[in-house]
C-alpha cells in the first residue's frame, strides 16, 4: 500500500520549481494528476485537464509568474477532489466568482448599505412576494416560488438589487441549465420578475439582465441541440453471460465495474468510494450525501457476490481513508475507465449506466419486488408520504433480499423470486 502511493506521489510531481522556472522548450510539460505547464513565447502558464461527463475540458490556473509550482498542485487537487464529489470544476468556479463579487460589494458599503436601507436582491424578492402573495392560486404556489428562488438564486441574496449583472444570472442558471431545463426556466422567469419589479419601483435601471430572448439565449446552451441520452443497455437475458466474461478480467477495473452492477450503483458512487464506507460486519455500504446526486445518504445491502468482491481487493492494513478501487497508479479511476473496460470488452454499444435500466427491466418482469424496493435500491427519490413512511419500515430488508436475488440472477443461479 506504501508503495503504491509513493508511486502515485512521484507520477503526479514530476516538475521541480527550478524546472519551472527554467524550461526553455516550447509546448505543454506535465506534472502528473491533470496538472500542465504551457511555456510559450509570452510567458508561462498553469492549466488543468480533466474529464466530466465523458467530455474532456481544459481549466486555466493562471500565470506562472503569479502562481507558484505548490499552488498550482493545490488547486489541481482542489479540482480532482470536486470531480470525485460529482461537482463541475467550471461552475464551482463561476459559483465563486458571484460570491466574490458579493463580498467584494459588502465590502465597498462597509456595512453602511445596511444602515442606510440599501436593498439586496434577497431582501427585495422576499418584499415582493409578501406584495403578490395574495395572487398565487394557492399556498403550495407561493412556497414553490419562495424555494426555487432560496434555493436556486441564493447566490444573488446579498448583491443590492441594482448590481445584479448577467454574469451573475448566468452563474446561477448555467449548473442547472441543461440537467434541469424546466427549474432552470422557472428559476430565471422569477429572477427576471424580481428585476423588472426593481426597476418598477426605481431601485434600477437599463434593461432586465434576466430577460431570456436576445439576451440569455445567446449565452447558454441551446437545449434543443441537446441529444438525450437514454443509456444504450444490454438485455437481462443477457446479463449473466456478461458477468461471467466479466469476472475473467483481471483488471481492478473490472472488479469496480461488477461491484457496480452488483449494487446498481451509479459509476461515480463506485470510484469514490473508500473503505470507511463499508461495514463490513453488516454488509452495508453507506454512500454520504455529499456524493449523492439527490444529496441525501444512501444505505445499500451488499449481497454474498458484492461482499466476494470487496474481499478480493481488500489489503492488509488499508486506511478507512482509502479508495476501495483504486487507479494503478493511485487514486480513483476517472470516469472513463469503465467505459473503456467496455470497448476492450468488445461491448461498445452499452454503458455503464445502462446496467441500472437492465436492473430495473429485470425486475419489472422477474420478480415480485414493489417498486418501493425497486426505486429505493437505484438510489430515486420517493414523492409521497406513503412511499417516505414505507423507508422507515423493512426497506432495507427488502432490498437485501432483492440484492440477492439480483446477484443470483447475474450469476445463472435459481432466484428466489
């Protein structure tokens, strides 16, 4: 274990300071961990490489001159480790740059807006919608638009209204843009109300920055140029010859990928996790919510198969810190190495994803399972009270039994239901 991570430390600082300094060869110079020195005939500069999503993307870090070797590596871990939590390195960024500002602006006031009833966005909306209340159809009306807004548009909270920019606006629609097109519009329809409201009252002036024709549609994503993806998958007929030919890799990877098809977790879950999620005495993997992309924990009952595979890559002597399928050269497995098991595989028309769908066709067709178990076991949502009551019964129970029914059935051996 000491070894490999002593590996992992020398393929990812591979510059030295002098180096950096002293390089006189044009083009790019790695440093390891997606970390890049480009040297060109106007000055050296820091970037970052990385991958989110299956798309490749490129992250300035800044000059050279202004960001030392030691800071540089601080912020390519900074930008790995919100790649492990699922999060977008860009947006993050975009996030901070609104929040700079709003500190920035509670700065030049001094405190001084406060006392002399300078009006902040929040401050401002929340008036408004005390004003309009009486107009919304009903009670649940009213809350939706109080949440959508604190939920989606806190970063505006505290920039006065009159110095709500686009850049602002863009910052807080864009992470929400394309995987929420529908809260996405409501968030700017209701944004661009507040403003319009604004300017009513003579708190601002010049045209709405939240206004989406001519304006906003130039600068985000067009949605319909958008292809969805639907997560090509294979037959449950299928699956167990799959598995069988899976378990005859002997790449790590390819223990990280049946574990995932084994629990129906989603791939990023798998390449973070680390030991302390795992109690191995009751069988019980423990994903945090910060890992989620629901944002709330979720508890999965790992079969006899799943635990077989945890075994078979358990070491002597790991830390709970460590990643339980780790890169062979240290750290998690980037979100494309699974797929890339697939294509070696010869298996380039499914994903990785599509092993849930193959989960949910299974047992639809099956098996007598609920569809509480079903949902409950992909980690979805439930909407009603009912179905949130059902969670606090024998969820879990039930989804170890289905758990293994479903690794029985991976494995060609009689299934229970």
């Amino acid at each position: 274990m000491l070894a490999r991570k002593n590996m992992a430390s020398r393929a990812r600082n591979k510059l030295t300071a002098r180096q950096v300094a002293t390089i006189a060869k044009l083009g790019v110079h790695s440093d390891g961990g997606g970390l890049y020195l480009r040297i060109r005939p106007s000055g050296r500069s820091w970037f970052y490489i990385g991958s989110l999503d299956g798309k490749r993307f490129e992250l300035g870090l800044g000059s050279a001159v202004d960001i030392s070797l030691a800071k540089a590596r601080e912020l390519a871990l900074k930008i790995r480790l919100q790649l492990i939590d699922g999060l977008d390195p860009m947006s993050e960024r975009k996030k901070a740059q609104v929040e700079r500002k709003r500190l920035k602006a509670e700065e030049e006031v001094g405190g001084k807006a406060q006392q002399a009833g300078a009006v902040t966005f929040g401050k401002f909306a929340a008036e408004l919608l005390a004003d309009i209340e009486d107009g919304f159809k009903n009670r649940k009306h009213r809350q939706q638009w109080h949440n959508t807004l604190k939920t989606h548009a806190e970063p505006l909270a505290s920039i006065p209204i009159d110095q709500v920019s686009t850049e602002d606006i863009v910052a807080v629609l864009q992470p929400i843009w394309l995987s929420k097109p529908e809260t996405a519009s409501r968030v700017r329809g209701r944004i661009e109300r507040v403003l319009d409201a604004a300017k009513a009252k003579g708190l601002r002036s010049g045209d709405n920055p939240a206004r989406n024709r001519g304006h906003l549609e130039l600068l985000l994503p067009k949605r319909g140029k958008v292809s969805v993806n639907h997560h090509p998958a294979i037959a449950f007929g299928e699956i167990a010859a799959f598995v069988s030919d899976l378990r005859k890799q002997t790449a790590v990877s390819a223990k990280a990928l049946e574990f995932t098809i084994l629990t129906v977790a989603r791939s990023g879950e798998t390449r973070g996790m680390i030991w302390a999620e795992i109690n191995l005495d009751e069988k019980l993997w423990t994903v945090p919510a910060s890992r989620m992309k629901a944002g709330s924990t979720h508890e999965v009952p790992l079969s006899d198969a799943a635990m077989a595979v945890l075994n078979a890559v358990k070491e002597d002597g790991l830390d709970p810190e460590d990643f339980v399928f780790a890169a062979p050269r240290g750290g998690s497995f980037s979100d494309m190495a699974l797929s890339q098991l697939l294509k070696r595989m010869g298996r380039k028309g499914i994903t990785v994803h599509g092993f849930r769908s193959t989960f949910r066709d299974w047992a639809g067709e099956k098996t007598q399972f609920g569809r509480e178990e079903v949902e409950m076991a992909l980690a979805h949502t439930l909407g009603s009270s009912v179905e949130r009551a059902y969670r606090r019964g024998r969820a879990l129970e039930k989804r170890r039994e289905l758990m293994t029914a479903w690794a029985d059935y991976c494995a060609l051996l009689p299934t229970k239901a």
